[in-house]
C-alpha cells in the first residue's frame, strides 16, 4: 500500500518524449509506483491524450510596451521555450523581460516595462498649469494666464520620446500683462489720464465734455482684454455733442414738472390731463441725443370709458350699431353682451352694460357653462373622472368622458368616448350595443352553426371538406372585441392524401 499520492495530474509529455516505435516514453512515470502492466498502458495513454490536446505555442504576443530582442522566424515553440524581450523606447523595465511557452500552449508574462515619467514643468509666473491626466509618457499638460495676461508661447505640452528618454515638447510659455495705448481723444472734450503712452490691464481713465455739451456714453473706460491676446479700452468712449430739446405742445395737457423751454441730454418733463380728459401714453419722457423726446409726448383725450369690457364667456353683438367702430364710449352708453356658444346667462346677472361716471363699466358676472346630464344606458361603466370646475357635476360644455359595456356589449361610439355639446347634450349618445361577430369564412369546410352574425360569447366549430386538412384550431369563440378567438382556422389540401374529421361538431 502507497503512502502519499504525490501525482494529482500526469504531467505534459513533450512531442520529442517518443522512442524510436512511435510509443510513448514511460519515464514521467517512472519514479511514481509499480503498477500491472494493464494500469501503466491505461496511464500511458492518458498522457498521450494529453500531449495531442495541450500542442505546442504559437508566435509570441505582439505587447505595446516591448518587443523581441532577437527577430523570431519560427512560428511554432516548445513547451519551456523563453523570449526575452526590450522595452520600447519612452518604456522602462520594471521586473524579467522574459516570456514563456507553458504546457498549456499559452505564453506567460507579467507587465515588465513602465511608461517613463517627463520632469514637472514648474509654475507658470502669472499663469497656471494644468495636468490633464499625470506626467507620463504622452500625457498633455495646458497653459492658461490669469485675468488681464496675455499667453506668449503654446498653450499645449506633450510628453514625448525625446533622445534615449522622455520631455516636454514645448517649453513653459511667458504670461505677460495686457497693455493698451494711449485712450483715444474725442472732440469736445478730455480725459484724465496723462501723457503716457502705454496703460496697463486695469487702468481707467475719465472723460468730460466742454460747457454747453453733453455726454453720449459712459464716462469712465478701462483698459481690458479681448480674446485673450490683446489690450483694449472697454467700453467705447463717449462723445460730446451738443444737445437742445424744444418744449413739446400737448393739448389740454399740464405740465406737472420740467417748465423748461429749452431742454439738455437727459432733461425731463412730467405730464398730466385737464380735468375731464384721461392721458394716453408716457407721463414722463426725457430729452434724447436726436434733439428729440423719449418717448414721444402723450396725448389728452377726452374723459369716457376706454376698451370694451371683459364679460365672462360673453361677447358684444355689436348693438347699437352706430357705436360698432368706437374705441372709447361717452358716459350712459348701453352695450347688449350675449353668450358664447356653449354658456348660457347666470340667473340674475344682466347681459348690457352702462358707461358710468366713474368711467367704469357696469359690473356683470356674465355666463356659465352648460352642463350635461349623467349618461343614462344599461350595459355601460363610466371609467373616466371628472374633475368639476363649477356646478356641472357630469360635465359640462367641451369635457369629453369615456365608458366601457359590460361583457357581451361594445362601446357605441370610436373607442368608447362622448363629449358634452354646446346644447347640452353628450354626442355620441353613450350607448352599449351587443357584441356580435361577423360570420367567419372558411374555404373548403363547413361551420357547426352557420348563420350571418354569432353573438358575445357563442363557440363554433369548424370541419374541413374530404382531402383538407384543419390548420388552427377546431373550436374559435366570438369574444367582446367582436373578433374570433382565437383566429379562424384553414382548411389546406392534403396533396392527395384525404384526411376526414372524425366526431361530431359541438356548437
């Protein structure tokens, strides 16, 4: 009796490990245990099945890191065989650059060769560095200035091969600080800078007009930069001009503020009406650089009431006609409303309206929906909820509801739906009719029960004529979608063999 089983799995025999008969060589074997001849020949052979199996290894990997040290020609490899490879230039080796044909037919490896590290650039003056990713062989670096910094130089850096190592393939670029020219002149006035020539990022200057000018603008300018590569002064400069604005007549008007009668840049005037005469448009308007006022100077009109009024689902029939054209109504005037279709009078409420001292229109409430009654019909269930908005309880005008029947009944109306009309009425009527399916045809076969139309839920039966045979089933059923379940059979020819239906036909 054996005292350690040592051998879990027999080991790979290699194609060489064959004597001179073709017979596998015994030696893996030999310093096991003895063994019948019969249990050797069965262990021999499962070690010849092992080696047809497992084979040789195929040409090396190609890696992205390293490469053969020698050209390989051969394209087949022996089990134990061992590469050695170099890393790739900007690679450095980290562990054995060697690879090896196992008994599996595989090469084994382990990641020997590390991208090479570029040097940290350094800070940027005025500037900041940005690191995308890491300093590794090629990561990209970006540039950037801080505000008022104009960038000289890439705004972009590479690591790359360079020589038998790795650098940055643009150097660190120089931020330097935006500058504008001398801030233009303009006529009829000055600015408070000095004679210099040059102005930094930052620096403002002031402007002011001659007497008896106006400035169009913004006083102060500064020095900025635009599109990150240029100084220039933000924003324009203004300009002075001289500016005269007349007094503007404005009948049955007041003048509240602003007497005037010559007027500057930005003077204003404050307006209002006489009594009995209401003001349309602007009460203040300014003199502008045109010599013009903004907005234009108002009007006076006289006192009565402006713009129909708003009825609730009401509108005006343009009774009486002689006031059809008109845009405001003297006081007493009487407008008839009436409703719109749809809505009928509140009870109580007047349809005509009165133009009253105040200038206001008589108060109405005007009109209310027309509500719908609740759907009468047997058969029916109502699926829809309204939400009321106002006393129509089952809904009112324009509110749509949806119903379904009970089984054997279908919707009367396209997908069971009705919408309540302006009369008051639901169209279409909600209604159930009997579900009924249409006589089903079947060529080359007869029907249990054959009639025009088969009702909600009636079964029929199908038998095909001497030589056809049934394809679906025998028995479909009339269901509520007024369709045949499941789907009407055929009957097919048999090609000459004649098949003929056995039993009787159960309706």
């Amino acid at each position: 009796m054996l005292k350690k089983h040592r051998l879990m799995h027999p080991q790979r025999v290699r194609h060489d490990a064959l004597d001179r008969k073709g017979e596998t060589a015994a030696q893996p074997f030999s310093g096991l245990w003895r063994v019948s001849e019969p249990t050797l020949f069965k262990v021999t052979l499962v070690a010849a099945l092992f080696t047809t199996v497992l084979g040789d290894c195929g040409p090396p990997p190609d890696l992205p890191f390293a490469s053969p040290v020698n050209k390989l020609i051969k394209t087949d490899f022996k089990t134990g065989t061992a590469l050695k490879y170099t890393c790739h230039p900007g690679f450095s080796r980290i562990g054995s650059s060697k690879i090896t044909c196992n008994a599996r037919g595989s090469w084994d490896y382990s990641v020997f060769c590390t991208k090479k590290r570029c040097r940290n650039p350094g800070d940027l003056i005025n500037g900041r560095v940005e690191v995308k990713t890491d300093f590794l062989l090629g990561s990209t670096i970006e540039f950037s200035c801080s505000e008022g910094y104009i960038l000289i130089g890439s705004t972009t850096s590479h690591c790359d091969i360079q020589d038998k190592g790795v650098d940055w393939s643009d150097p660190l670029p120089v931020c330097i600080i935006a500058k504008c020219e001398a801030p233009p002149a303009i006529s009829n006035g000055k600015h408070s800078g000095g004679d210099e020539d040059i102005y930094t990022y930052g620096s403002s200057v002031t402007y002011s007009c001659d007497p008896h000018f106006s400035m169009i603008g913004k006083a102060s300018i500064s020095c900025t930069v635009e599109n990150k590569t240029i100084g220039v002064w933000s924003p324009s400069p203004p300009t002075c001009k001289h500016i005269v604005c007349r007094q503007p007549q404005v009948p049955n008007g007041i003048f509240v503020s602003g007497f005037g009668p010559l007027y500057t840049y930005k003077d204003t005037i404050v307006f209002g009406c006489k009594k009995g005469y209401s003001l349309t448009g602007s009460s203040l308007i300014y003199c502008e650089a045109d010599d013009n006022w903004d907005p234009p100077p108002p009007v006076c009109e006289l006192n009565s009431c402006i713009d129909l009024p708003d009825i609730p689902h009401a509108f005006w029939n343009g009774i009486p006609y002689n006031l059809r054209n008109q845009e405001v109504f003297e006081i007493g005037t009487v407008l008839q409303y009436q409703c719109e279709p749809g809505y009928s009078p509140i009870p109580d409420e007047p349809l005509n309206v009165t133009c009253q001292e105040s200038l206001m229109w008589t108060p109405s409430k005007g009109c209310e929906r027309i509500c719908c009654p609740k759907p009468e019909a047997t058969n029916i269930r109502i699926t829809s909820e309204i939400d009321p908005i106002d006393r129509c309880v089952y809904g009112g005008y324009e509110d749509d509801i949806s119903y379904t029947c009970d089984e054997g009944f279908y919707p009367a109306s396209l997908h069971g739906k009705s919408s309540c009309q302006e009369d008051g009425k639901w169209k279409p009527v909600p209604a159930c009719k009997l579900a009924t399916c249409m006589k089903p045809e079947i060529k080359n076969g007869k029907l249990s029960e054959d009639k025009d139309e088969y009702v909600t839920p009636e079964n029929v039966a199908i038998q095909c004529d001497p030589g056809y045979s049934l394809v679906g089933s025998q028995s479909i059923k009339c269901s509520e979608k007024r369709t045949w379940d499941p789907e009407v059979p055929k009957c097919e020819w048999l090609n000459g063999t004649v098949q003929e239906f056995s039993g009787t036909i159960q309706p």
